[in-house]
C-alpha cells in the first residue's frame, strides 16, 4: 500500500492524499460505508458505486468469522469474490463486538474467549487467528486486534487495556511478517491507538503505534460515549504523534459535522454505521440540515430529497414519498434513506477535499457546520 500526500490546508492540518491498493486507489479524506457481514444493509453494490460512489467499503471479522464462515469465503477466493465488489476493502479486526460483549466474553493474555451472538457457542480470539482470519477474508487494509475500553474507564484499567493491545498488536504484526496473503495482492496492517480519554496514555500509545512503522495507523476507542470536544481533543493529541506521512483512520465517527472537525485534526479515513442506521429509522442528513422524514410536515413536500448532491436516488424521490413509505412500512424507504444518506456523506468529503486543494478548507468547514447542524 502507498499513501501519497497532495495538499495540505493553509489554516488547519487538513490534508488531501491518494492511497493506492491492490484493489484501486483511495482519494482521501474518505468515509467508507459499513458493509458489517458483507454488505452495506439495504444497498446493492451498484448503488455504492454508481449513486453514492463509494471507493472502500468495510467488512467485519467477527461476524464474517460467525457468518458465512472463513471456510465459505476462501472457497469463493476472498470476500472480494463472494460479494462482488473490487474495490478497497477494510476489515475490522473483531475488538469492537468483543468489547460490546461484555458480559459474554473473558479477557486473557492471550486473547478474548466470547461467546456467539448467534447460538451461544464458544470461540476464541487471538491476535494470531484475529490475522489468519482477516487473510482468508481478503481485505486490502486489515486492522490489528485491540481491546476497546468502554467511556468512562478509570485510569488503571484504561492503561492496563492499553498494554495489552500493545502486546497484542506486537503479536499481530509478527504473525503477519510470518504469513502470506492468500488471493495474490497485499494486505496491509493497520495498529489501533488506544488509552481512552487520558492525555498521557493517548500519547504513549500513538508512540508506540508510530513506533511499529506500519503503512497506516488507527485511532480507537473514542466515539463511545465521551463528549464531542473530548473526542477532538484527543483525535488531535493523536495526530500530533500519528507520522504525517502515512494516513490516519478514526474509527466509527460520526456525524457529518464530527467528520469535517475531524479533518480539520489531520484525520483521513472515516467510517460510521450512522448513515444507514439513522437513514433506516427515518434521519436523513443533506446538504441544508438534519430532517425527520417521519415528522408530518413533510407529507406534502415534494420537493426532492437534497438536489444539491450528485445522487439519482436524492435528486429523484421527493420528500413525501419517501416519508409515505416509511410510515407504511415500506422496505423501498429503507433503502432510499440509505442510498441518500450514504452518497451524502461521500459528497461531503469529495467537497472537503475539493477545498483542501483549493486551501480554503477552515473558511468553507466554518461555513458548513452550523448549517449541517441545523433540524429542518
């Protein structure tokens, strides 16, 4: 993997850069659709293409490991091929559902034991088959196993967490060094800074992450709870340690406006099941503010979804109908809402880079954040 700065804004660290895969190149800042168990819910691969005109999506070890199963997925050659999609794809290591499993999952030195969500069969994680399972999967970017500490943590246990992942993440490096990929193209490892809402433990981790020279680097752990401002505040802790020259993944942040803040810091890679969780439950997020489809005042609306954004389906449905169907329950609405709220958010970072180029990225972000804010 290659990672190619273009410009950097005049008033913030904003960058615009290229990353190159084996499955094409990835125009940053991006945000990357949450396809969890091999699809993003509600939308058909030519829809992330075509209409919301995704460049990466992710997938998910956990429940890909549960569900279909890396037996199925490396007969069909890699999630690739099962799902047909060829371009960039990330996976999440697993460390998030195990965290959120809390009460079915013990922690050790050596990994997580947990129980399925599915039929309550046991398994264990470690770090090692965390990287032999994200190989059979066949991601482009694969994130190395972590512990997230849930918000708040006390000092004690955030550091303790923190150490572990770091020997965890030593461990899936040197498993990684050891191993091939399976499907002839490169997967490339991403560490995962932790230390949760602690100055100091931040710092001492996004050292050692640095320290592990990997071609790109994660921030976890925020975005589960702590204040928005807290959150920025350690994002761009982060970044001040996090090399410039390699690009920066926040992980599962967040709103439109959390993701514009967050670029502003230095950050490039985004991803968040927001979009098509809260498009799903009638929230959609345009260019003019927040709208509750649900909310009466929209019955006789007829006015497009948001025109404002190269979308067919956002240009094409109006407001009405598409808040007809979903108080009728129709499945159509989900995946409109979903379609619209996913090529929105793409949009927005297309114009983020767009103005980083341009170098006015703090005026126009400046600009944008109220009105994205705003409930209609």
């Amino acid at each position: 993997m290659e990672f190619e700065l273009k410009a950097q804004d005049k008033n913030s660290k904003a960058r615009a850069g290229v990353i190159t895969t084996g499955h094409g190149p990835i125009e940053t800042p991006i945000f990357m659709p949450v396809g969890t168990v091999g699809s993003v819910k509600a939308v058909l691969q030519d829809q992330l293409k075509s209409e919301i005109k995704a460049q990466i999506i992710l997938g998910n070890t956990y429940h890909l490991y549960l569900r279909p199963g890396t037996e199925v997925l490396e007969a069909a050659g890699g999630l690739h091929k099962f799902n047909g999609w060829d371009r960039p794809i990330l996976t999440d290591s697993g460390g998030y559902q195990v965290f959120s499993l809390s009460g079915q999952r013990k922690l050790t030195e050596e990994g997580a034991m947990f129980q399925s969500h599915i039929d309550g069969s046991r398994h264990m994680f470690s770090p090692e088959k965390v990287m032999e399972i994200q190989r059979s999967i066949g991601a482009d970017i694969i994130m190395a196993f972590d512990e997230c500490p849930p918000y708040p943590s006390d000092y004690s246990y955030a550091q303790k967490s923190m150490e572990l992942t770091h020997r965890w993440l030593a461990r899936c490096v040197q498993h990684l060094d050891q191993t091939e990929p399976k499907y002839g193209y490169e997967q490339t490892l991403f560490p995962i800074v932790q230390g949760s809402t602690y100055k100091d433990l931040r710092q001492a981790s996004a050292e050692f992450v640095a320290g592990m020279e990997c071609d790109g680097n994660a921030i976890g752990g925020l975005s589960v709870g702590e204040p928005e401002e807290m959150m920025y505040e350690m994002a761009a802790l982060c970044c001040e340690y996090l090399p410039e020259d390699k690009p920066r993944y926040l992980m599962g942040v967040g709103t439109p406006w959390n993701i514009l803040e967050n670029i502003a810091l230095g950050i490039d890679m985004f991803d968040c099941v927001m979009p098509t969780r809260n498009g799903r439950n009638g929230m959609l997020f345009t260019s003019k503010g927040v709208v509750n489809i649900r909310n009466k005042k929209w019955a006789t609306d007829f006015s497009p979804i948001d025109d404002a954004i190269d979308c067919p389906t956002s240009s094409f449905y109006s407001k009405a109908y598409l808040r007809h169907l979903m108080i009728a329950g129709e499945i159509l609405g989900l995946q409109i809402a979903s379609v619209h709220n996913l090529a929105f958010y793409l949009h927005l970072v297309k114009q983020a880079r767009t103005h980083i180029l341009q170098g006015d990225y703090h005026s126009w972000k400046n600009e944008m954040i109220p009105q994205l804010k705003q409930r209609l």
